[in-house]
C-alpha cells in the first residue's frame, strides 16, 4: 500500500530551526523528484520545494531560499526539509509530495513560530 508520512513539525520560536522528515513507502520513491508543499491557515497550497531522483537538483520557493534545504536518503526512501531561521510566515502544515501540487500527498505536520 501506498504512504507517506510526514514527521518532524511543532512549535518554536522566530530564528529558531527544525527539521521535517518524510518516509514513502510503495511508491518508487528513488526514482521521483519529490516536493515539500505547505499550507497556511486561511491560503491555498503552495510549492515550497522539490529534489529530484539523485538529489543533486534542489529548487525553492523565493521566500525561503537560503534558509530551507531538501534532501533525500534514498537507502531509506527518505525526504528531508530542514528549516533554520524560522518566520511567523513560515507557519503551515507541511506536507510531503510526489506532485508539485500536492495532490498526492501525506497527513501533514504542523510548523508553528511565534514570537
């Protein structure tokens, strides 16, 4: 059966960090380019970034360039968002994708900064 399951969210402080992980199972995950999405409270889905099969390929959104970095351990079919200097804007629920419109993708997990 096919999954996707996010891990990783919570709450932290402006300037603060975390790291968001995402495990694929059934779904050829070494062989697809994969996609961070989020979506804040009140907005639609939006593309945050995507690697592709080998991971020698990231792209991010203008906003959260140099702050975000995806990777991918595909020994352990594996996504990884890490995010360093948090914003209040950053807050979302994060999911993980294998489209860039996130039409097919996991549960989610919640990212909150605050102040």
């Amino acid at each position: 059966e096919a999954q996707i399951v996010e891990a990783g969210g919570g709450l932290v402080q402006i300037g603060g960090s975390l790291r968001l992980s995402c495990r694929v199972n059934g779904l050829q995950f070494r062989i697809r380019t994969m996609f961070w999405v989020r979506q804040a409270p009140g907005k639609g889905l939006e593309w945050v970034s995507s690697i592709n099969d080998s991971g020698d390929i990231q792209l991010y959104r203008d906003s959260v360039k140099g702050r975000f970095t995806i990777s991918r351990d595909n020994t352990r079919d594996t996504l990884y968002l890490q995010m360093n200097s948090l914003k209040p804007e950053d807050t979302a629920v994060y999911y993980c994708a294998t489209d860039p419109l996130g039409d097919n993708r996991g549960q989610g997990t919640q990212v909150t900064v605050s102040s």
